[in-house]
C-alpha cells in the first residue's frame, strides 16, 4: 500500500486529477447588464387619431399642448442566485520550484439548477404632469419598471489555457496554492421558451486554496473569485424609433400613462462578480512500477519485487495485479526503467 510519506513526494512527477464535490461546494454568481439612453417622453396624444390619450406637460402644474420630456434610462439584466457546482481540475505540483500548473479547470455552475433573472428598466426624467390621466410626475425620482422574468438556465467556466501558479509548503502533507486563471463564462438563458443571446465573457479566476494529501487522495479547498466590468462608449446619436410605454402614475397613484419613449443609446455596460468555496477531491496517482514509492523506478524497485517473491496479494511489488510477484513484475519494473 503506498504510504503517506511516498503520496508526497509523488506529486513532483505526476498531476493531480479533482473532481468538484457539490455536496460540500457552495458559490454565488451575479451579473448585471446594462445601456444607458438619453432620450424622451412624449404623450400618445394625437387630435385626430387619439384625441384622448395622454398629454404630456413641463412641470407639474399649468402649460398645454403634447411635449417632449427629456430623460435618461437605462435598462438591464440582473442575475443573481447561489449553487452548489460541479466539474474538475488538473494540478501539476513542481515543490521544487514552488511553482504549480493548473489546468482543464471546469465548472459547471448550475449543475441542472436554474436561477430567475429579472429584465428591467430605469426612468430618470424633469418634472412633468399629464392629462388623460391627470397626475404629477415630480423629477429626479428614479422609476424602476419590471419588463419580465428569465430563466437563467446554464453557467459555466472553462480554462482556456494552462497557467502557472504559486505552490508552497505549509507542512509536511498540506500546501498552498495561488493562480490567477484565464476562463470563458459561457451562459444560457430562456424568456417564455425561447433562448435568449449571452455572450461569452472572458475573465481571470482567481483561485486561493490549500491541497492536503492523505492516505485516502488529495484533497484540495479553494476560494474562487472573478470580478469582472466594462464601460463601453457607443458611437452615433440617432436615436431609436419610438415605442409605445405604459407608464405608472405616480400622484395620484393606480392608473397608468401611455406615453411614446424615444432614445438615443450612449454606452453599454457590464459587471460578473462570482465567489464561493469548493472542495475537490482526487486520488493520489502511483508512478507505474514504483514498489518503493520514492517516485524513481531504479534498482531499489527490483529489490523491493524480490523481497516480496511468492504470493503476496495487494502488496507494492505485484505490479501486474495477479497476486503473484514472480519474474513478470520484475520484467514490468524493467520496462518502466525503460520509460
């Protein structure tokens, strides 16, 4: 059986394959996406097509006739939830270097879960009232206006190319681990049974954690964190042909305004903030034909196969699994020499 002290010193030669264990893994993940407009309201009234629908007025008393009103909104997608994710990892240990390659890192996030995301829209807008329905519209008041609910229905993070991290010794079988990983987070989404278009969003995932090896495999706990965001100016000033909006009255309150909104997009926006903790567990994997369990396959191996000769079921020395150590364990140790 290999022993503790020989499981350390393997992992110089060989990696170490984790896999996620949800169970004991937990992680939050919120993004919010966003354009900012510059625009205007203006009533739906028209004298011969409509002649009772809303008027829009400057200021909240006095004045006629249908007016625009200048505003800013903004609209956006917010998604937030927590879950117990799954996937896998690779870690190449050099404690020589103090140096560790990480890479396949993979996570599912959702792990078959979905998470409700809400699609709204935020009105910033000067001081105005309106008639058909009569109300007040004091300025500066952010209203926030619920569009519709989404279903968040896949998330997951995958490394797009090995790097390398820190990799130190804290005692004789636990160890320190720090990288900053690239990954693509690639997610899907559903609005009343049809997908909705997410771009991919690259980012760097930081992983702080410490591996332990025991007698049963490595085990490896791991804080994750990405904190991603970007502003992006958009070109031109034309604006968007004007759509139809239902608009709460605000005093008094309980009946709506239908009012036609005309914008000109300015920038879009986006923020990706994921953090959690997962534990990922993997075992330890022997060097083929190392009887000793020192990670080198020289003649200390051949001796250790001689001193098991015979019947010897499970021991180090029957490479071949057949409970036997005779001349073809000696003939594997030679080939693995070989190697």
């Amino acid at each position: 059986m290999l022993s503790l002290e020989a499981a350390i010193i393997l992992p110089l030669i060989l990696g170490i394959d984790l896999q996620i264990q949800p169970s004991q893994s937990d992680v939050s993940l919120a993004l919010e996406t966003s354009i900012a407009n510059s625009g205007n309201l203006t009533g739906n009234h028209d004298a011969e097509t409509n002649p009772d629908g809303t008027i829009t007025i400057p200021g909240l008393w006095g004045g006629s006739g249908n007016q625009e009103i200048p505003l800013s909104f903004d609209s956006g997608t917010t998604i937030a939830g927590t879950s117990n994710p799954t996937g896998s990892m690779s870690v190449e240990p050099f404690e020589d270097q103090d140096l560790a390659i990480i890479h396949d890192l993979s996570l599912d996030l959702l792990s078959n879960s979905t998470i409700p995301v809400s699609l709204t829209v935020t009105l910033l807008y000067e001081s105005f009232h309106t008639q058909n329905p009569t109300s007040i519209y004091p300025g500066g008041v952010p209203i926030e206006l619920p569009l519709a609910e989404i279903s968040l229905d896949a998330c997951q993070i995958e490394q797009t190319q090995s790097v390398t991290g820190l990799w130190q010794q804290i005692n004789d079988d636990t160890f320190s681990i720090t990288a900053a990983v690239p990954v693509i987070v690639t997610m899907a989404a559903t609005f009343e049974g049809q997908p909705l278009p997410l771009a991919p969003v690259p980012a760097a995932l930081a992983v702080i954690g410490e591996l332990q090896y025991t007698e049963n495999g490595a085990q490896l706990q791991i804080s994750l964190e990405i904190d991603e965001g970007e502003v992006v100016d958009l070109p031109g000033d034309e604006p968007l042909p004007a759509f139809p909006l239902s608009l709460p009255t605000i005093a008094p309150p309980g009946s709506f305004a239908d009012v036609l909104l005309t914008l000109i997009p300015e920038s879009t926006s986006f923020s990706l903030n994921f953090s959690g903790m997962i534990l990922a567990e993997g075992d330890l994997e022997t060097l083929p034909c190392d009887v000793t369990g020192d990670g080198i396959i020289d003649a200390n191996d051949i001796l250790g196969v001689l001193a098991d000769w015979g019947f010897c079921p499970g021991c180090s020395a029957d490479t071949n699994g057949d409970s036997i150590v005779d001349v073809n364990d000696v003939l594997n140790v030679l080939e693995c020499w070989s190697e």
